[in-house]
C-alpha cells in the first residue's frame, strides 16, 4: 500500500490483517496461523481457530457467556464492509448489538525509518440503550528468543494472568517483573520468557513509546503511545506457555480498559450514550538497526 509498508487483509474474515512488512526485504511481522484461516462456527473460541494476524477485540476482550459475550468480542467473528478493494478502511455492524464499529489504516512515509502506520477507529452508537464497551488491538506478531520489548521510561506492571507450561501459574512471572509494588522495568528479553505466558498491564504513567525489538532481524516496530488517543495499553507475552499447539507471540495492546474480565472493565469505564460517537487513533512506526534508541530519546 506504500513504498513503507505492505499489508493483507481479509474483510471476510472479521477484518483479520493476515501479512505486515515493511520495506522490500522487511520481515514478516505477524504470526502464521496454526490451522487454515477460516470464519468461525458461532460460539467457537479463538484458541480453535488459526491464532494468528491482527485483529480487534470489541466489545469485550473476556468471554463473559452469561453475558451473551463471547472470547474476545464480536468484530473478529463477522464479514466486514469495505469502502473500495483496494481500500483498507472497513466498518462492521453485527446484527442486533446496535453498534458500528469502524477502522482506518494508513501508511506514510518511505522504506522503514520513515515508515508509519496511522490506524483510526470510530465507534457509534447505533441502539437506544448505552453500551457498555471495551476494546484492545490484537495483533500477535511472530516471537523468538532474540526479541525485546523496551519502553522510553520505565513500566510498572500488573499481571492479569499467567501461565507456565499450558497451565495457569500467578507466579510465571514474578522473576521477570516482580510482585505488586515492584521496581519498574524498562525491557523484557523474550529469551527469558521461554515456557511461559502472560497477559500484562501497565499502570500509569505510560510511556511515550514501547517498542518490540527484533535482534535476529535487525528490525522494530514502535507503538507511539504520547501520540495515540488510547488511555490503557496491555502486553501479551507467549514462548510456549500457553495455546495447543504451544503458541509463540507478542503483542502490545492498545487498550480502553485494563481488565481482560468484561464485568471488571466495564465497571471502569464510561458506557457510550445512545446515538452518540466516539474515535481514537493509533500510531505505530517501523524502524531498522539502533534507530530506536534515538527515537525513543534514549543515549
């Protein structure tokens, strides 16, 4: 879609972006699917599914079946409408939520260091009621062991939950982040997350930026935080810990709610009011070598 950046989505597979490169010879960022890519049945977890790509969790990240929300929300499951073929901007309105929920991709910018994406998403209340809402941005992106995650300041996080060799484990993490009330942590080698999995949130304040850093291929990817109008950001970690086949991910979240518990997110945060819209954006740049250490204002 640009000399930057080059993306593949699937509109008829809930929106799905299945390829994300920057530059002619720039890695693959996002995760291969584990099975073929294929619409869900209704009712089918994530976890049966190809695991794989960029996609957006809305209305709720959790399942919460007694509240008629299943794993990770409605969008991912259903057809979305495109504007042109060639366009990456779609909207989906599942039948009966009385909502429509839109995003916009676009890319700026030449090969890598000058290389953006500027991703804008609208929300509108199409029912009579206030809707109770949460989202996050989902896209998993290939992980090994010579990845870092790195962040301008340091982050104090907070487990949402954790696993160790497929099985919960509140403790999985505590070597590499501590207890609550710990010291922050401005960098996470993924070489030391090897067996284990998390669902991690930041507390405020968040940095300016957190990038994923990817050693083996020289390249990276950094969320400008400061510059998007998302007021929580979560991180998924996975070296194997959790997923059947045991998946290899990570993910930094943009988020509105910091709870994945639909009943514990929605308690947070503020329902949109019948009729009424909102929008917010998200900026991440693409970059090669030591850059990032500049960019994100580090000596």
């Amino acid at each position: 879609m640009s000399d930057g950046a080059r993306l593949r989505w699937r509109p008829e597979l809930g929106g799905k972006i299945s390829s994300l490169r920057f530059g002619a010879a720039g890695r693959e960022w996002l995760a291969a699917p584990v099975r073929p890519l294929t619409a869900p049945d209704p009712g089918q977890d994530w976890a049966e599914l190809d695991c794989s790509g960029w996609d957006e969790c809305f209305p709720n990240l959790g399942a919460a079946l007694d509240r008629g929300l299943q794993d990770h929300g409605d969008v991912w499951r259903l057809p979305w409408l495109t504007q042109a073929p060639d366009s990456l901007a779609g909207a989906v309105e599942p039948e009966g939520r009385g909502y429509r929920f839109e995003r916009e991709i676009t890319a700026t910018g030449g090969p890598h260091q000058n290389s953006a994406l500027r991703i804008v998403y609208r929300l509108e209340n199409l029912g009579d009621e206030f809707l109770a809402w949460t989202w996050a941005q989902h896209m998993l992106l290939a992980a090994h062991e010579r990845m870092r995650i790195v962040s301008s300041s340091p982050m104090r996080l907070r487990i949402d939950s954790a696993y160790r060799g497929g099985e919960p484990d509140d403790s999985a993490f505590d070597d590499l982040i501590g207890t609550a009330g710990a010291e922050p942590v401005a960098e996470i080698s993924l070489g030391d997350t090897a067996g284990r999995a998390a669902k991690l949130w930041l507390e405020p304040p968040l940095p300016e930026v957190v990038a994923v850093v990817d050693d083996g291929a020289g390249e990276w990817l950094a969320w400008k935080v400061a510059d998007s109008t998302c007021p929580h950001l979560g991180l998924w970690v996975n070296l194997g810990g959790w997923g059947d086949p045991p998946l290899r991910h990570v993910a930094i979240e943009p988020a509105f709610g910091v709870h994945d518990d639909p009943a514990d997110a929605y308690a947070e945060l503020e329902p949109l009011a019948p009729g009424a819209r909102t929008a917010w954006r998200v900026i991440i740049q693409a970059g090669i070598g030591q850059e990032y250490e500049l960019f994100m204002n580090k000596s």
